[in-house]
C-alpha cells in the first residue's frame, strides 16, 4: 500500500500561472481533504471531497482556487493566476470513511511563486 | 482567533520528559490528535484519543484529556534529540470530520 501520493513535491509558478496539485488517495479510501500550510503557521482546512462530489468547501478562497475528485484518477487542486501569497504547503489527506480515526497524510506539494 | 491553541516554544534537555499542551473549543469533537512534523516533510500521525477516553498511553507517549477544561496534552517520557520537531495537536469538526489545527510547538531538545 503506497500510501497518499502527492506530486509535484515541489512546484515553481510564476506570478499569473496555473498550479495543478494532485493527490492519490489510499486504496480503498473514498475521502480526501486538502490543507494549506502556510510558512510558519499550522494547517488550515480547504476542501473535502468524495468521488465525483465536493461535499464541504467551506475553507477555500472565493476565487481562483477549486477542487475535484473525479471518478477516475486523482484528486485535483486547481490554482489559477498564482500570487505570492499562495506560496504553501499543500497537503492531501485520505480516510476510508468519514470518522476521523482513519486520517493518512500525504508528504505535500511545497508551492513557491516568484 | 485559533479555534486550537498550543504555546509556540518548548526547550527540553534530553532524557527529561517533555509535555505539551493544547486547548481546543469544539466539545463535540470526536477525535482529538497529535502530529509531529519534522523540517521540510510532511505530518505524521503520533496518536489519537476519542473523546470518551481521558488518558492513552502508547510507548513513550501519553496522552491527557480534560474534557471538561477542553484541554489535551503530550507527555513524551526520556525525551531524545531525535524527537525536536514541531508538534500539532488538532480536533475533529463538522459533519465532514475536517481537521482543525493548532498553530504548533516547537519542541527543541537539547544534548
């Protein structure tokens, strides 16, 4: 089991590109979360999906940034037009079933934009 | 402000034990964590405590909750230089199960 595969590790953007991040869940897990890490700070929740749905996007910026996790393949995270406050850590969680106890990190994807 | 809280700082010597702590708001959360996340890498889970449960002792590593103080601590007995990180505690929230986070300890260790 490979565990939550998340590439790039690392990704360079300039101001006004598109970053594409993407995470593999386990096998067998059908939940993912996404989280920003900012420099220095702890984690903050983005967005948690299920195949084919977004069920809870409460923590995403209003603009430029979505999620998806389509039937087959990876779960995306889409930034359009990259600024340098973007620049974070992003990291992508997956759990069998939605209780909490079942949580497996991914190793991130550093996001830096010059 | 942090719906978590954790003091920033924590510098121990080696073999001593370390402890430390986090406050949290949610009391009905499910799921209480702590990780550890070395420089450049990602989280790794150390333990986790239902919130039915006031103590769980795993190897080195022991873990308090006060539910009535909403208050969860790390105890880590003969702390090792290997051990300097910064820890996380988090908690469970919303129907989904999302993480909410503490900003993090630092924990330093010296020789």
């Amino acid at each position: 089991n490979a565990g939550v595969m998340q590439n790039p590790r690392h990704l360079v953007r300039r101001r006004g590109q598109e970053a594409r991040l993407r995470c593999s869940p386990m096998k067998g897990h059908s939940h993912v979360y996404w989280y920003r890490q900012l420099p220095e700070e702890g984690l903050k929740f983005m967005v948690y999906l299920q195949k084919e749905n977004i069920i809870d996007e409460s923590g995403m910026p209003k603009e430029r940034f979505s999620a998806e996790f389509p039937k087959e393949g990876p779960s995306i995270l889409r930034i359009q037009q990259v600024v340098r406050g973007d620049s974070a850590a992003y990291f992508c969680a997956s759990s069998p079933r939605n209780r909490g106890d079942g949580y497996t990190f991914g190793s991130g994807t550093r996001l830096t934009v010059v | 402000g942090e719906d978590v809280e954790q003091s920033l700082f924590l510098s121990v010597r080696e073999g001593d034990s370390s402890v430390i702590n986090c406050t949290y708001t949610d009391s009905s959360s499910t799921y209480l964590y702590w990780y550890k996340q070395e420089p450049g890498a990602g989280l790794q889970l150390l333990t986790y405590i239902f919130s039915n449960m006031d103590m769980k002792q795993d190897q080195r590593l022991t873990v308090l909750l006060n539910k009535k103080d909403k208050h969860l601590s790390l105890r880590i007995a003969d702390t090792q230089t290997g051990d300097s990180a910064i820890y996380f505690c988090a908690e469970t929230q919303g129907a989904g199960n999302m993480l909410t986070f503490g900003g993090g300890t630092r924990l330093m260790v010296k020789p």
